[in-house]
C-alpha cells in the first residue's frame, strides 16, 4: 500500500517539492485526513466494476483513494499546475485518466463514453470547489450523464439548502431543483480543520442518489424550475404576490395566477417554502397555459 498523499506532512513535502501556492480564486482547499477520505467514498458503495467521476483533483488524495476503490476514475481539473503534480502523485494507479478542463465547458457524456465504455455504475465523488458547487452540479444533473449519483463535499451551508425539506427556513428553488432529480441527505459533516488551507466555513458530504422517476410529472420541467424560482422572489411574500412579480407579465394576469391557485387548491396567502414539490407540480402545470411556452 502506497503512502497516504492526504497526510498534512505528505501533503506539506508534496506543495514544497513543486513550489505551489493556493489560488483563492479557485477556491483550492486540500483534505488532509485519510480517515475523512476513506469515509466519503465509503458513502458512494463503489465496486471493482464502478467508475468514478472526480472535480478538481488537487494532489489527489481523494483521487488515490477512488482509485483503490473504483475500477475507473476520471478526474477534471482545471488548475494546470497541478497536472505534473497529479502525474507524480497518482504514478501508482493505472486506472486514473486526469482530463485538463472546466467541468463547466466539458463535454462529460462523451469523456465517460470514451473514458468508461462497458462500466455500469457510476458515480461523482469529489470535494467540490465551493464557488461554484451549485452551478456544478446543476450542469451534471441537467446534462442526463448516465451515473447513479453523487457524493460531494461542499459549504455546510448549501448542504442545507439542498437537502432541505418544505417548511423550513432552508428550503428553496435550489431544494427543488436538485430534489426533482435525486434524493438528497447529509452523508457527514466535516471540521474545518481537516483542510489546508482552513476555510472559513463549515463543510458536509452530501449523497445523491437519481430517482428512477422524478418525484412529479409536469408538462414542462423548464417552466416548473421558473415557477418555483418565481415563488421565493421574496421568502416574506405569499406566493401571489410572488408569482405576480416572478413571473412574466404577472401583474397583468393576476387572475389568471389567482385561477391556477384555486383550481390545485392552494391558499394564495401560502408562503413559497410550505409548498412541496409535488404542489409545485401542480401548480406549474395550472399557470403553463398562460405563462409557458
């Protein structure tokens, strides 16, 4: 067995050997604790037959332990001064292809297809860049990759938002979002001690795991994302007078807004959060006639 790269005295020779420094605007902060490491991709239940998907490999040290898992792991990072350091740190494994790109622009399906041919299952396992952890995985959910679902590290504080249930003061389009999608909960909670350098906030792993069905059937998924965004314009408002501001020419067609309502039998006093998603559902499909297309 190799030695562990995410020893804070390994990690340490490692950024002293190739003299780098960490870039704040790429929101580079490197896990330091094995035990942490082994624990995240534990949550992901890999086998000898999964791929693994990886963003922002850093040196590697979650890189290494996918690899001693996974049969395949495929790893974007962006920063190219970490490419020699990923060459040296990873020369152990044979089954890590590291793919120099923003995941942003990058045509994921098409790199697991000629990266991952005949691999079944397969799952996103990384410990994302806090400043753009939303929008991340927004893309990997929208471009319908073939994959079972995800295990990422990000700010506790989205964590919440994206697990949260209706209700509470967390709960939001983002909760929606990503709950039309996949089932989300908290895996762990991590210290903020366990990276260098420290950020400033605390982090969770959360677990994704994709619904075989989405939770509600609507006419457009589009149109629901607009209606739910529009519904917490304002987390003080009621949802009427969200609507009316949220969505396009809203002022002008209130009773239409006030028509949909009734007919799904929604208080028009009701606060965007207390609604599920399966109210929205119905909600969405009600205004689509009027504000879709």
């Amino acid at each position: 067995m190799h030695k562990d790269i995410a020893t804070p005295i390994r990690t340490q020779e490692i950024l002293k050997k190739y003299g780098f420094s960490f870039k704040k605007s790429l929101g580079q902060n490197f896990l330091i604790d094995p035990n942490i490491l082994r624990n995240i991709v534990s949550h992901a239940n890999l086998t000898e037959n999964s791929g693994a998907i990886e963003v922002g490999p850093g040196i590697g040290a979650l890189t290494e332990h996918l690899a001693r898992s996974a049969k395949k792991v495929v790893s974007f990072e962006i920063d190219q001064r970490l490419l020699p350091v990923l060459e040296d740190t990873l020369s152990p494994y044979n089954n890590v292809t590291i793919v120099h790109s923003d995941i942003l622009k990058a045509d994921v399906a098409k790199i697991i297809e000629e990266e991952m041919s005949g691999i079944e299952d397969i799952m996103v396992v990384a410990n994302l860049p806090y400043y753009v952890t939303t929008p991340i995985l927004m893309k990997l959910l929208n471009d319908r990759l073939p994959i079972r679902g995800f295990v990422v590290m990000m700010q506790k504080e989205v964590a919440d938002r994206i697990t949260a249930k209706p209700g509470t003061k967390e709960y939001g389009s983002l909760s929606i979002a990503i709950q039309y999608y996949v089932k989300a909960d908290i895996a762990m909670t991590v210290p903020k001690t366990v990276f260098m350098p420290q950020p400033n906030v605390d982090s969770a792993v959360i677990r994704l795991i994709k619904h075989d069905e989405p939770p509600v059937k609507v006419f457009d998924e589009d149109f629901l994302f607009v209606v739910t965004r529009a519904s917490f314009v304002q987390r003080r408002k009621t949802i009427f007078n969200n609507l009316q501001s949220g969505l396009p020419n809203g002022k002008q067609n209130k009773e239409k807004i006030l028509e949909a309502l009734t007919a799904v039998n929604i208080e028009p006093t009701r606060r965007g959060e207390t609604l599920s998603i399966q109210e929205f559902g119905k909600l969405a499909d009600a205004l689509y006639p009027t504000f879709g297309k």
